[in-house]
C-alpha cells in the first residue's frame, strides 16, 4: 500500500509590524510612531507618506484631482503591503480603519498576536496639534464640527480593532511611546485582550 505523502509545511507568517497605531488627525500618531520605533529599536512607517511616495503628489491634491475613492483605494493597498511587509511601528491613516478589509486585516493582525494601539484624542486637544488646516481635506468648512462627526463615525471601528487603547490629551508624544513601549513588553504576545489607558494625566 502506497503510504499517504505527508503534506507540505504551511508557509511561515509574513513579517508583521510590531505595532499599528490608529486613531483620528491630531492624536499624534506619525510622531508616537516615530518615538515607540525608536524606543523599540525598529524602523518606522506611516501609510500616508506611502501614498504620496506611490502617487507622487500630496494627500489633499489626491482628493481634489483624483477624490476621495480613489484615495481609499490607495490606502487599502499601502495598509495592505505594509501589513505583510513592515516589520518595525505602522501608523495608519485617520480614515483607514473604515474600509471593510482593512478592517478584517487588522482583526487578523490582532488575532495572531499583534498590537494594534488606538490613540484616543478630544477634541480640545487635537484641535491645537491639527491646526484644521488646507491640507487636511475632510475637515474643510467647519473644521470642528466636522472632526466631531468623523469621530462619531470612527471611534466605533477605533476601539473595535484595538487591543490597546491610550489617552493622548495633556500628554507628550514621548510619554505616550513611553506607556505604549511599557504596555508591549509586559503583555504576553498572543493575549488579545484590549489594555485600556484613559488618564489623560502624563504619567
């Protein structure tokens, strides 16, 4: 009798980010990615210089020349490539977490072990960091009322995909990467339970 072959090993995991920040424009995430990277000793990465790189034009003028679906399509594909391939800090675009697959990738990501860190934000706080400026397309016209609404949408999907949650308000950018730094190296790898830091007091 033949013997049955044995079948093939399952190819081993990409590489994964160490981490993935998420949360809304003035939470502080390209600069805490850069900080937590250094802390950790790995490179950082933000999807949104991606996108420029790739399109070769800033954010806002990807929204007026091309608009903004074609825009979700580039980040769909940056989070995408940069979840398979990144291997240091990833911090997302404020938007990215809305699209379906990227949000059944961060699941995913979670699921086997990864962080995926919400950087929660009022709006008191966000509002000097942000400046509501031209260059931040979707918070044209009222920019206030108009960062309350995103956030009404987002903070849903934010704590949703996150399995760490820190406060950023009265707090710099070097003590946030300090709590984040602190928080992965003292919880196990594979525990996705989500690790809530709602003290908006620097610690």
């Amino acid at each position: 009798m033949t013997p049955t072959p044995t079948p093939p090993a399952a190819p081993r995991a990409p590489r994964a980010p160490r981490a993935v920040l998420v949360g809304p424009p003035g939470s502080g995430k390209s600069t805490v990615a850069r900080l937590l990277a250094r802390e950790l000793g790995v490179a950082p990465r933000d999807t949104d210089v991606d996108i420029e790189r790739s399109a070769g034009k800033p954010i806002s003028e990807i929204f007026v020349d091309d608009g903004e679906p074609h825009f979700r399509d580039l980040e769909r594909d940056a989070v995408t490539s940069a979840l398979a391939s990144h291997a240091g800090v990833l911090a997302l675009g404020g938007g990215a977490v809305l699209d379906p697959h990227t949000e059944a990738a961060l699941a995913a990501y979670a699921a086997a072990g990864g962080a995926v860190v919400f950087l929660d934000v009022s709006l008191a706080h966000a509002a000097p960091r942000v400046g509501f400026n031209q260059a931040r397309p979707l918070l044209l016209g009222n920019p206030r009322s108009q960062w309350q609404a995103l956030m009404e949408r987002r903070r849903p999907v934010y704590r949703r995909v996150a399995t760490l949650v820190v406060s950023t308000d009265a707090r710099s950018p070097a003590q946030v990467a300090h709590e984040i730094a602190a928080a992965l190296r003292a919880t196990p790898p594979r525990d996705a339970g989500a690790v809530h830091h709602e003290s908006g007091a620097p610690q």
